[in-house]
C-alpha cells in the first residue's frame, strides 16, 4: 500500500504553469498527474502503453487519430498504446493520467 495525494500534486502543478509529475509507479501501473496551461501547447508523443486519462479540473478536446472529443470535468477517454493524441481547446485543464505500464522509466 502506499498513499499518494493527487490534490496536493495537481495544486503544485498548477502554480507552476502546468506539467506532469508521477504519484504512482509500479511494475504494471503508473499513475500520474497531468496540468496543461495554456498558451502552453501539449507537446505529448504516442505512449507504448494504454493509458486512461480522467479531468479532475476544467475543459477542453481531446484528439486521438484526429477524432475529437470534447472533455469536462469527471469524464475520462481511454487512449490505446501508439495512438496519435493531443489536448487542444482548453484554458487550464487538470488529469489523472493512468498508464498500464511505467510509462516515464521506459
């Protein structure tokens, strides 16, 4: 077992202007904290691994192969491994990013 705190970390992230920090990790999980700010663009690749990404604060669209879905608060999108994605539309916009894998040490 072992607790993290997605609150505190997505409020740290924030006042920053926005970025990606890691809570969980774990042979077969990683679990993390993603704020985008605008201007700042979401400059992310495709990932090796599934992921699901759930908004935990504001809006904004979502594109995967260039179909888009618009995203609020509470909705959630799994996106398959090796997908073209990007968030675009959004003013501040926080989520809890969950990859089958760990996703940063690869």
């Amino acid at each position: 077992m072992h607790p993290f705190d997605v609150e505190a970390t997505r409020k740290q992230l924030s006042e920053q202007g926005g970025g990606y920090e890691v809570v969980h990790t774990s042979p077969g999980l990683e679990i993390g904290v993603y704020v985008l700010v605008a201007p700042e663009p979401d400059r992310q690749q495709p990932h090796e691994h599934d992921e699901v990404y759930i908004v935990l604060e504001g809006s904004g669209v979502l594109e995967v192969e260039g179909v888009q879905t618009p995203l609020e608060e509470g909705g959630a999108l799994f996106v398959p491994a090796g997908a073209d994605h990007r968030f675009t539309a959004y003013e501040h916009l926080a989520l809890l990013v969950i990859f089958n894998g760990a996703h940063s040490a690869s």
